[in-house]
C-alpha cells in the first residue's frame, strides 16, 4: 500500500511540475510550485513512515514550514516588483 501510495505522490509531483513550466501565468506557476512542495512534504512522511523512521515527520513539517514561507514571500516580491527596504 505505500508503494502505491509513493507512486500516486510521484505522479502528482510529475504533473505539477509539467504545470510549473507551462502555465500561463506566473501565479499558477508559484501555485504549482507549492504543490510540489506539498507533495514533497507528503512524500518524506510517508516514506518515513514505510521505512521506521518517525523522524522524518519532523523533517517533513519544517520543510512545510520553509515551504510556505518562501511561498509568501515569493508572491509578495511579484505583489510588489522589489523588495520593502526603506531603511
């Protein structure tokens, strides 16, 4: 069951990235992106799990963590063009 489930993850990754290359524009490209990241996140815990190593689900959620940051912050630079240092 966790192979099949580590097949369907791949897929699904395999298909965001084919959206992250081809959308249309740059906000379904990001949205793409972060579902990689999502998938990504799915894919360590579940291959941590099928392999013993409940460790790996704290890997996972920082890499949830890193993942939605970088998501913000990458649509507040194309919010906004440059970044916010008005020192």
């Amino acid at each position: 069951m966790f192979l099949a489930a580590v097949i369907a993850i791949l897929v699904t990754m395999v298909l965001a990235l084919i959206r992250a290359f081809s959308g249309p524009s740059v906000y379904d490209r990001m949205l793409a992106a972060n579902m990689f990241g999502t998938k990504t996140v799915l894919l360590i815990a579940v291959g941590g799990y099928a392999m013993g190593w409940p460790s790996f689900v704290d890997v996972a959620l920082l890499y949830a963590m890193v993942n939605f940051v970088s998501t913000i912050a990458v649509m507040r630079f194309f919010e906004y063009g440059v970044s916010e240092d008005r020192s």
